[in-house]
C-alpha cells in the first residue's frame, strides 16, 4: 500500500471538487462522500482519494494499492484539476514522489512482438515478451497499450511532469493509448497474451491484426482488479471485450464457489474452451440480439438463485442498466457488486 498527498493553491476549490464529484457519479457511479473531519473522499477496496477544502485552495490525499495505480490517480487528478484551473494543476507537488520531470513513467514498460494470431472468432492474440513480469504480475490485469496514431513515425513517449502526472507528446507524436486485458502470462518466458477484438474501427485492433515478431509498443501498468472478493455465489457476466477479463479472474474465484457466467458472444465462440477451469455455470447469448436479450438473461439466472456478488463489464448501456438492477433489484452493495463499461455503441474506436 502506498500512500501520497498534495496541496493546489486555487480560488475554485468548490468547482474542482464540484468537478471530480459529477465526473466520479456519471463516468464510473461513485459517490462522493463526506467524512467526519469536513473531509471529501471516494473509497474502493485497496484504494482511497481524499479532497479537503482550504482558505487557500484544494489539498488532495492518495492510498492506492502499489505505485503504477498511485500514477494513474495522479494523472486522473491533475486532468480534471486542469479542466477548471489550469495554472493549479500545473502546482501540483506530491510527497514521496519518485521520479523526476523528464523521467519515463515508473509504470511504463516497452513490450515487443513474439507473435500475433486468430485465436477464436472475433479476437486476435498478440503474445509480448514482458521484461520485469514477475515483478508486476500481481498490480493488476490490465496494461495502458499506446501506439503513435501515425504508425510511420518513431513513438514519443511519455514523460513525467513536475506535477507527478505524465505528459503525453502532442501534434505529430500524439500517441493513442487504451487499457487491454492481459488474458494469460507466462511467468517463465516473461510473455503475456493479450487478447484483442477484431474489428476494422481500431487503431489499436487494426495494429494487432498486422503486428508482426519483433515489433514493439509501449504500455503502462498493469493496473485493476486481479481477484474478485470472496464470496459464495456469483453471477458474472461478459461480451466479446471482457472475455479476456473473466479468464484472468474466474481461476481466483475460491474452490468453493459457485455460480453463473452469462456471455454475450457469437455462436461459434467456444467460450468452454477460452473459460477453461471454470466451476459455474456458463449461459450464452448470441450477440446479435443485442443489450435487451443479455439482460433478459442476467434477470433469468438471478431469479433462479440470487447471487452474493454480481459483475458485468461490456457495452456502455447494457453495464449501465445493470448497474441498477445490481443495486436496485438485487440489493447488493458498494463492495458486492460492479458493472463497467468497456465499450460504447455508435462510437467506433471507444476502448479500441
């Protein structure tokens, strides 16, 4: 566990935190909260961001559960501190900090190519040689790909700032950059799969398809959950993005477990084959039939048995609605349950 803090000198205190409060509730569905010291704070498992107003300004405090997750906040509070005050966010000094301006992320990694290929229907398999794996391997199950969005040119990376976020290069160097699960590892060979949908809107989908031996590419993590929390009865539920998601975490589920797996994949996917290990029940939907017959599905097996933990992640409208139906419907609470989106209709490239 590490723990970090910082003060932003700012006349807009109460817009910055009226600011992370609405992007907090519609983006990710997290109430802020207010503690008994007049603090504001938003708290998930292994990790807690904190926000207490000053006659001066806004001071921010971080417990996150190992440093490439510490980086990631960082970042994510130096973006929205800068979309209200730009000059503040540029102030921001954290303690304990440990890398210098200029330095490459603490988190970042240079992967390269050892081959790329059709695994199943719909997703290509690109398996990299990881130098350090085994030194990561427990921060998370998910790696910040990036790519130059001009795939002639040498990439740029990114650099450390003064105020302990990255700084990505711009114009010509802008990189495109997006998390991809990491869906087997080899320890030994330091290699990791990463499985990623095949589709023509993608840069980073279209770059896998011609990825070739020797290739390289940059990524920052990994970061995520790496388990879900115990439980005896689970309902899980995935589509073709977040397939590789459940393959990481179905093998951490207790020996004891029980439950129900719902995907959302055509109906020549061998999801048996993909989930191998699995001890749950696995019910599919064809994915043409769209966000009304994956709920209809997760409503079916809930009725059957209702689950201790529930969790879905896939298309922005379908995480959406169940989202409620795990709050609402089922009563599960801030800890027993997680809907997320990987994707979103209609918008071509999202998470790609």
């Amino acid at each position: 566990m590490v723990n970090t803090e910082s003060f932003a000198p700012t006349t807009l205190a109460k817009e910055v935190l009226n600011s992370f409060a609405s992007h907090l509730k519609k983006d990710h569905d997290m109430e802020m909260q207010r503690g008994p010291n007049d603090e504001y704070f938003i708290e998930h498992a292994a990790f807690r961001v904190e926000f207490r107003l000053t006659s001066e300004g806004i001071r921010f405090g971080i417990r996150a559960p190992n440093e490439s997750a510490l980086i990631f906040f960082k970042e994510e509070i130096a973006e929205h501190l800068a979309e209200v005050d730009p000059a503040a966010a540029r102030e921001l000094r954290w303690s304990g900090e440990a890398s210098s301006a200029g330095d490459l992320p603490p988190n970042f990694h240079i992967l390269t190519v050892a081959k790329s290929e059709v695994l199943h229907t719909g997703l290509q398999r690109v398996i990299a040689h990881f130098p350090g794996l085994s030194n990561v391997l427990e921060e998370g199950i998910h790696l910040r790909v990036m790519l130059p969005k001009d795939l002639s040119r040498t990439p740029q990376w990114p650099r450390m700032a003064e105020n302990g976020a990255p700084e990505w290069p711009t114009g010509d160097d802008t990189l495109h950059a997006r998390f991809v699960t990491i869906a087997d590892v080899d320890v030994d060979k330091e290699e990791v799969a990463l499985d990623i949908v095949r589709h023509g809107d993608g840069l980073i989908s279209q770059w896998a398809q011609m990825a070739r031996s020797g290739a390289q590419f940059g990524a920052m993590g990994p970061a995520g959950m790496s388990a879900f929390p115990a439980a005896e009865h689970y309902l899980l539920g995935a589509d073709l993005t977040a397939l590789p998601s459940l393959a990481r975490l179905i093998p951490t589920l207790p020996d004891t477990a029980t439950g129900d797996v719902v995907v959302d994949v055509s109906d020549d996917f061998p999801v048996e084959n993909y989930l191998q290990g699995s001890r749950l029940s696995i019910h599919r939907v064809n994915q043409v039939k769209g966000n009304e017959a994956v709920l209809h599905e997760f409503f079916r097996v809930a009725e059957l048995r209702k689950p201790d933990f529930a969790w879905f992640a896939g298309e922005f409208d379908t995480a959406q609605d169940l989202r409620n139906y795990f709050k609402k419907k089922l009563g599960l609470g801030k800890g027993n349950q997680l809907s997320v989106a990987y994707w979103r209709r209609g918008h071509p490239g999202f998470g790609s």
